[in-house]
C-alpha cells in the first residue's frame, strides 16, 4: 500500500521495485551461480478501483494474473483490464462488491 499515491506515482514505484530485482545478482544454491529475477506486479488504486480492502486485494490480483499471462515480468494497473478477456468476470463481481 502507497498512501497518499496517485496511479502515476504507484506505477512508477512498482516499475522501480520491478526494474531493481531484475537488476539484482541473488546467490545461488551453494554459491555456483548467480541467479536473475523478474517479478510481475498487479496494481488496484484507491478509490477508482474500489473502496473496500477485498476489492482492491482481488482487482490487483486480477491485473497480477494479466500480467503473468501476457509474458510475466511487467507492471499492470486494474483500469489496463477494461476491454480485456476479464470484462465478463468484472461485470460479475460488480454484483458482489
């Protein structure tokens, strides 16, 4: 959580926190190897994407799985999924939140 973050500043903080573990060299098992990391972040903003903690949880959940299925080791932001595969699951859930 980014108190106080527009979408743009949360964007950027995930992109940066993305882009330093990409960049980072982790020691691997018994130190034969360096091992690379990519890491794929799903965003949900505060009060545009929800009010509740749930919804927001799940939307940011959503955008991480987009994410994960359009080639991993990006940055998504919930409001990216309009007009996406997940159109009919969001029509759905407005029911519930």
């Amino acid at each position: 959580m980014l108190p106080e973050t527009d979408e743009a500043g949360g964007l950027a903080v995930a992109k940066h926190i993305s882009l330093s573990v990409k960049n980072h060299s982790f020691v691997g098992k018994e130190k034969k190897r360096d091992v690379r990391m990519t890491m794929s972040i799903g965003c949900s903003i505060f009060p545009i994407d929800g009010k509740e903690k749930e919804e927001l949880i799940h939307r940011a959940d959503l955008a991480l799985y987009h994410a994960k299925e359009s080639g991993r080791d990006q940055v998504v932001l919930f409001s990216q999924l309009k007009g996406k595969p997940y159109d009919q699951q969001l029509k759905e859930e407005q029911n519930v939140f």
